[in-house]
C-alpha cells in the first residue's frame, strides 16, 4: 500500500521524513498521505491558480505568430503588444509543464534534478503572476517585463541536460518508453515556450538602447532570419563538427553541398544549426569509425517553389494598437485560449515554402536491431560517468549523438545519451517539418531533412520596421 501510495504522489523522501517526524508516535506511517499531492515549494503561486492554468487550451504558435508586430526597431505599440502576446502564451504552457512533472512517479521526481526543474517552473510562473493579471500598458512595465523574461530565460538554460541527469539515475525504476513519451513531450513544449520568452528579448534589445540607433539588418525579425540560406549553416556546422572529429579521432571528413545552394527561406537558424550539427555528428562519426572518411558526406538541397497566400498581407497590416492588448484577467486569458483548442505545436498552412536537405554517408548503415531504437532517449548506450559527462557539456545537449551512429564497436565518449536524433526531430516537426532515415545496413545511412518556412519572405523582407513607418507618418503630415 505505501509503495501503491508513493508511486502516485510525486514527494521527495525528505519531506515524508519530516512530515513524520512532526506526527505522534503512535500513529500508523504514513499520517494521512493523501494530502500530499506535490513536492513542496516556496513558490508564492496557488495550486488552485495552476490548475487553472494548466486546464486552459494551449495556443498553437506558428512562425507567423513570431513576425506579427513587424522588424525592429519596433514602435511602442507594436513592443507592448509583443510583451501582451507572450504572456497570453506563457503562463498556461508553463502551468502545464508543472503539472506534467507532479504526474510523475515519486521515485522520479525525487531526484534532486527533476526536482530543481520542477522548482524553476514553478518560480517562473510565480514571478510571471506579477504581471498576467493585467495587460502591459506602459514602456516602463514592459522594461520590467522584459527584465523578467531575461531572468527566466537564464534560469531554464540548463533544463535539458540536468532533465537529462535525473532520468539517467532513475532509469532502473522507470520504463523507457514512459521515459520518452514524457521527454518528448516536455521538449516539445520548451522549444515554443523558450521561441516565445526569447522572440520577444530579441525584439526588446533591437527597439531600445543602443542597438536600436544602428542600421536595422533588414533580414532579420528577433530570432527569425527571412532569408536563411541552409548551405550557410551547414558550412559552419561542418566546420565544428570536424574540429570535434579532429580532436576526438585526428581526423576530418569531407563534405560536398549540391543542389539548390542558393536557397534561402524564412526560419530560425539557432534551430537549423542544432538540427543540422546533430546529423552531421552522427554522419561524421559513423563515416569516420566505418574507415571510409576519404568518402565526402553528401548534402543536397532542394526548395519548393514559393507560393503566394494571403496572409502576409493580413500580418503586414496587422494592427498594434491599444484596442488590440490583450485581456489578461481569468475572463480574459480563457476567451483568449479558448480560441483554439490545438496542441503546442502549431505547423504552418501548406502554402509555405519547403526546404529538403538529404544528408548522405558512407558509414555503414545502422544495425536493423537498432532502427526501432533511434526515435527514444536512450539512456543505455553508455556507462554512467560517459553520459554524465555529455549532459555537463552543453546546455542544449548538443554532444549526444543518437542511435543511428551507434553501430561502431568503437563507443566512444562523444556519443553522449542518444538525445540528437529525437530533438532534432522535435525541432524540425514544431513548425511542420520533419526527420526521415532511409538505412542500408553494411553501407551506409540517408537522412531527409524537410523544414517548412513562413510564406512569400521578399514581402517580409520589403515590409517597413517602425523607424521607416514613424518616418512615413510624420513626412505625410508635413505635405498636409
């Protein structure tokens, strides 16, 4: 019955400890278990207050939601709508997460990783609380705001690899496939989460200060860059990759780009770059430790045509005025939510522009025992003090190589948890793309890569910034 018991309740032991130790001697252990239902916390948030949140609709988010309020230098209107719209999106997704992590077994959220993420979510949504029971309506507040959001954003950098950890103690107590249903779930829903907090710190930093008296860079919006050319990125990840291979191996591999390398389209590269650094990691690997790094990995790049829709025009004309701020009371945020009843991720109408990278090696192919393997975070691949190791290194978890180059004899150090394969996917699929692996065991491995992008990006790129639009205004009013 206790074990039934602590199975449900996600409660670290020190705290059952110290309950008990509080209760009369002779009563039956555990006093009244039932009321314990999550791990303590000094959060100032209600659980009643995350329960509502948690219950709200998510928001699908899509990369035209992010480009909404036009390039910077943003005007004060169109700012303080950017700071409205994040905290319409943050406070049920991050309510949402809590609940998910106290739906956990005890034994897992117990550990002193799981647990500290568990706490950062809830210390975010409290110090969000602060400012969602009203709209932002001030450039003072929204300085506040972003100061918050800053704070935030700083303190989750950390949350993969230190997730990671915890669940590669508590492997031996829970089932894997559990383990990754969570995992991808969880990511999933931090790469919206974390695309919203730092779209807008993008925003903020390029319409205020310093950088807002430079010359804008007309191709970039925040985090999104409107005329993204994939043979850039995969240039400079081939050139970090090798210089791991170098380090590792002594050894570079070679690699050659076809196809349409001058293709360009509208997404954002931090998510390309980690994507595309994965997979070279797991071509380079595999071709090097199959003794074929004299064969060139071989990326094609191919562009669907652009196709003209409609609403661009609508995002270009959009409205940022005081009439539309958003209302954040409880009224408020569940009309607003309830407008869409979509999960976290939110992929874009077919009339958007396709990217398709084939990413082709020599490296022996994966092992046909290990193909069902390649989409779970594997935790087994390697010892202990070997993995413990790759979640130190960085915090996107971006040494972990997956599965797909897991048929070396050779395993070496650099092979982290087995996370690469299954975030980049979860990366390539939140805004409608996605990862597909063609193997021929015994020579060598195939990966498409197809990523969607945001629509027609010259009507973005010619769209005018605030500057341009307060220019346009004011000359206007002196031929009147």
């Amino acid at each position: 019955m206790l074990k039934t018991a602590l199975r449900r309740r996600a409660l670290p032991v020190s705290f059952v400890q110290r309950r008990w130790t509080t209760q009369n001697s002779q009563e039956p252990f555990p006093p009244n278990i039932e009321e314990w239902s999550h791990p303590p916390s000094n959060a100032s948030i209600s659980d009643e207050e995350i329960q509502r949140l948690a219950a709200l609709p998510r928001r699908p988010l899509t990369l035209a939601d992010l480009v909404r309020h036009g390039k910077p230098p943003l005007r004060d209107s169109a700012l303080l709508s950017s700071a409205n719209f994040t905290l319409s999106l943050l406070p049920a997704r991050l309510a949402h997460r809590i609940q998910a992590l106290r739906n956990l077994p005890f034994i897992v959220v117990s550990n002193p990783n799981v647990s500290k993420i568990y706490n950062n979510y809830l210390h975010s949504l409290s110090t969000l609380q602060a400012f969602y029971k009203k709209p932002i309506e001030t450039i003072e507040e929204e300085i506040k705001f972003t100061e918050a959001m800053a704070d935030l954003v700083r303190t989750h950098s950390n949350t993969i690899p230190v997730l990671a950890q915890g669940f590669l103690q508590c492997r031996k107590y829970v089932d894997p496939a559990e383990v990754t249903r969570f995992l991808d779930q969880h990511l999933r829903a931090r790469i919206g989460t974390r695309l919203v907090a730092e779209q807008h710190l993008a925003l903020h930093m390029a319409s205020t200060g310093e950088q807002a008296k430079q010359k804008p860079d007309p191709t970039h919006v925040g985090v999104i860059d409107l005329a993204l050319r994939p043979a850039d990125i995969v240039r400079r990840c081939e050139g970090f990759v090798n210089e791991v291979c170098e380090y590792k191996y002594g050894v570079r591999a070679s690699l050659v780009i076809d196809g349409d390398q001058d293709a360009e389209f509208a997404h954002i590269p931090m998510h390309l770059e980690y994507i595309i650094t994965e997979l070279l990691k797991n071509a380079f690997r595999a071709t090097i430790e199959n003794g074929n790094e004299k064969e060139p990995i071989e990326v094609t790049i191919a562009s669907a045509p652009d196709v003209q829709t409609t609403k661009l025009e609508s995002l270009k004309k959009l409205s940022v005025s005081k009439e539309n701020a958003y209302d954040f009371s409880q009224e408020g945020l569940d009309e607003y939510c309830a407008s869409s009843d979509e999960d976290v991720v939110g992929s874009l109408n077919s009339a958007a522009p396709c990217i398709t990278l084939r990413i082709r090696d020599r490296g022996g192919g994966i092992p046909p025992e290990a193909l069902p393997n390649i989409w779970s975070y594997s935790f087994t691949t390697f010892n202990n003090e070997e993995a413990a190791a790759a979640t130190n290194t960085t915090s996107d978890g971006s040494e972990g190589l997956s599965a797909i180059s897991n048929s070396g004899t050779n395993q070496s150090s650099i092979a982290g948890l087995g996370y690469g394969l299954p975030l980049g996917r979860a990366y390539a699929e939140y805004f409608g793309g996605g990862i597909a692996v063609q193997s021929m065991w015994g020579w060598g491995t195939d990966v498409y890569l197809t990523l969607q992008g945001i629509g027609n990006t010259k009507e973005l790129k010619d769209a005018p910034n605030g500057f341009e639009e307060l220019e346009k205004e004011m000359g206007d009013k002196g031929t009147d």
